[in-house]
C-alpha cells in the first residue's frame, strides 16, 4: 500500500545534532549524528564523536540544532487554503454546480494544481506524512503516485479521494460519493478502492460548513449497517477507516460498525471510551480519536465578520467545538489513542499550522508539550500503520526528519518554522512557506 520510493538521492549526515526522538516523555540525545543513505533511509545513528561518515556524504553541521522525525498531519483537505469558505456555496444546489464544473477536464487540472500547491505549502511547514480527507475527485491519488515516483517532491500521501456519504449529507456532492444502504455504499467503497485510493472516509453526521438548519451538524445521516459494509471492504484490503462523527450518537455508531478513526468526536461516556480501546470490528482491534482543534476553535474563538460563518453554522460551531475539547480531554485522560489532524483547507486552517494543532491540544486538551508531539509524530504513525516506515527516528526508516532551533517537547512553536525539512531523505533547503497575515494574526491573538 504505501511503495518506497527507489530513485537514489544524495547520501548526507546531520552532524552534532539533539535528537528529539519524539516519545512521549519528551527524551533528547544529546551531539548525535543520522546518516541517510541514497535509498532515503536512516543508515546509522550515533554519537558523533564516535562515528565514521563517508566521504562521499553531504555533512550538515546541526551544531545547537535539535532533528527530530517529520510531523504527521491525519486529516487534511487539499482543495482550499484555509480562506474562509463561502457558506453560499455550501448548500447542496450550489455543490452540484460547482461540483459538475470542476467534472470537466479543465476543473480537474485546476482541481490539481490547487492540490499540488497545497501539498507543497504542508511540505515546507515540517509535515512528511498526510491523510487526505475528503477530496474533490482523485487528484491525491495522482500526487502520491507522483511522489512515490520521485517525479514530484512531497510528503507521503495517504489519499482518500471522495468521502463516502448519504444522499445531501455531508460533503455531498462536491467531496462525496452519495449511495443509500449497505449495497450502495459497498459499491461506492469499491470505486474508491479501484482508483487507487489508500484510506476511506464516511460521513457519519452532518457538519457544520454545510449544515442548512439548526440540529444538522452532528445530525447521524449513515446508519451502522452502510458504515459496516465499507468497514468490511476496507479492511479487507487493510485499509483503515475514518468517520467525520460530530455528536455522542454518531461517534457510537460509527465504532459498532468497525471504524478506524473517528474525526472531530464529541462528549464521550464510559461505554464509547471502552470502545475506542477493545473495537472487535476496527482493523486492528482498537479505534482512535483525531480531534480536529484547529477547526472548532477557529470558528468559535474568532467573530463572524472574520470567518464568514453564517449562524445557523456558528451556533452548530459551538455545540459541536465544546464536544470535541470534552471528549479529547476525556480521551486522554482515559488512555485513547489520540492523534493529530488539522482539517487543513477549512476556514481559517492553513495548510502551514499543524504546529498550531499541537499548540491547541496542550492548552484545551490536557496534553503536554512532549504528549502533543508524540501524538503529531509516533502516535499518528501508529494510529495510521505506518509506524514500520515513518514517525520515528530509527535505523532503517524512512527519513522524515526536522531540523528545529529548539526542543518541540518544550517549546511546540519552533515548529512552525523548521530551518530544514527532509522527506524520504530528499531535504527541503530553507523551507518558506507563504503566510496569510489576515488569519493569522487574529489566531495568534485570539488562541
């Protein structure tokens, strides 16, 4: 599912560096050397008074630098940027008109080049890994292939394409493919799976950018028997499953039909926490928590007038938000698995803050600095399976790694701007991305 990439690069080490090795009680290794090989793979680690680098080998002096593994963002949407997005075109006509222009072969390249941009931007703000969420068509199919390649330059992509919905649900039509029952949503699975998908998303509840009435978002709209059936060809294929499930009703139904993943959550009672931890019907036994911060507080923190939001959508924001703190606090204190995922390309999440996400997990969530990047680097590695490739800086893996002014498990705002980025061993030279000051600035002082 996830082919290493074969082009040879250029051999390097990173020299007199702090690893920051990204567990969870924050542990450093002081004035160590990572050698990457020309497969892109960690080769050796060591004490740099002690090791022998070829000559051959670019050396990178990280002298009073920390490296520490490439971060991992779970939920990411490639379509937007984060500008605020008009809640006019949200409604379902709106989403067919716009869906049946980006149908056309001219929609689809724009469709793509908007996707490669944002990939790019993700890149350079330090992610390595994504999980794609929800995408117009299967332009993240076509960019993973492109970096599996080594023809384009990017994070490793685990590509959703449309997310799976009822007829008007959530995302529909623009990110879905709509089908009613088990059978229906079988089929749409299968589409999915035979374009080269290598995730799936359900919409379990309504949310809130196109809620059209009170009560909408979080509304359950896919019963356990359809979401079963994905579950079913999914895991088949060992693929794992994730569920937009905005309301205590829908994060349950959604883990009794076997989901991998619930996106965004809400309050959680003993009985769901009991089955986060032993799911019978999940891929590997358990299900996780990828709570989505960025995007709930955004729409609650900041005034209309900034966002957009109309308020049917900023009502809906502050129910379902005030869940989705609850139960990640909740989860956490219970021992979930909690990953890490922004919601990039909603309203007012940038593809360039994932480090914000982190930042808001330890400040509304309980996490500590060291937790919160765990969960963004070996946690989300795990939760997605792909702990054996990526997440960690360990011989043999796939070089992911950061270069950072500082310790991330102390100070998670040195990572909103790495001085170098390496992914699968192809390092990313002074990594800039392009900011918009207009959001921004009111996060910064508002969260």
């Amino acid at each position: 599912m996830l082919p290493g990439r074969t082009s040879k690069i250029e051999p390097f080490a990173i020299d007199h560096a702090t690893i920051g090795t990204g567990d969870v009680d924050g542990t450093t290794l002081s004035d160590m050397s990572v050698v990457v090989n020309e497969t892109g793979r960690i080769e050796t680690i060591a004490p740099s008074d002690t090791i022998g680098i070829p000559a051959h080998y670019h050396r990178i002096d990280a002298t009073g630098k920390y490296v520490a593994p490439g971060l991992i963002n779970a939920h990411v949407h490639l379509f937007s940027d984060g500008r605020p997005l008009d809640p006019d075109r949200a409604t379902p006509r709106a989403q067919k008109r716009l869906k049946s222009l980006l149908s056309t072969p001219g929609g689809r390249a724009v469709a793509t080049s908007k996707a490669r941009t944002n990939l790019t931007t993700l890149l350079r703000s330090g992610v390595t890994t994504v999980r794609t969420l929800g995408d117009i068509g299967y332009e993240a199919v076509a960019l993973r292939r492109k970096v599996e390649s080594g023809a384009l330059l990017g994070p490793r992509i685990l590509a959703s394409g449309p997310m799976l919905a009822v007829p008007e649900g959530h995302g529909a039509p623009l990110v879905a493919l709509t089908g009613e029952g088990p059978d229906e949503s079988r089929r749409n699975a299968e589409t999915n799976i035979d374009h080269g998908v290598n995730v799936l998303k359900i919409a379990a509840t309504g949310g809130i950018t196109d809620a059209q009435e009170p009560g909408e978002a979080g509304r359950p709209q896919m019963d356990v028997a359809s979401m079963r059936a994905i579950c079913d060809v999914a895991h088949a294929d060992d693929m794992i499953v994730a569920a937009h499930a905005q309301s205590p009703e829908g994060v349950r139904a959604a883990l009794e039909a076997g989901v991998d993943t619930i996106e965004h959550g809400a309050h959680l009672n003993e009985e769901t926490l009991e089955l986060f931890a032993d799911n019978p019907h999940a891929l590997r036994g358990y299900s996780a928590l990828i709570p989505t911060m960025s995007a709930g507080l955004a729409l609650t923190a900041l005034p209309q007038e900034l966002t957009g939001i109309n308020d049917i959508q900023a009502a809906s924001a502050k129910e379902i938000t005030d869940g989705m703190i609850a139960g990640a606090r909740n989860a956490h204190m219970h021992g979930v698995k909690v990953g890490v995922g922004t919601d990039s390309g909603m309203t007012f999440v940038t593809q360039y803050s994932t480090w914000r996400e982190l930042y808001l997990l330890a400040h509304y969530a309980g996490f500590s600095a060291a937790e919160a990047f765990h969960a963004a680097t070996q946690g989300n590695a795990e939760i997605l399976g792909i702990s054996r490739e990526t997440g960690s800086i360990t011989v043999g893996k796939s070089a992911d790694l950061l270069v950072l002014d500082d310790d991330p498990a102390r100070d998670l705002r040195t990572l909103a701007s790495p001085k170098l980025v390496v992914t699968a061993g192809r390092p990313v030279w002074r990594p800039h991305v392009r900011h918009i000051e207009s959001i921004d600035a009111p996060l910064d002082t508002k969260l």
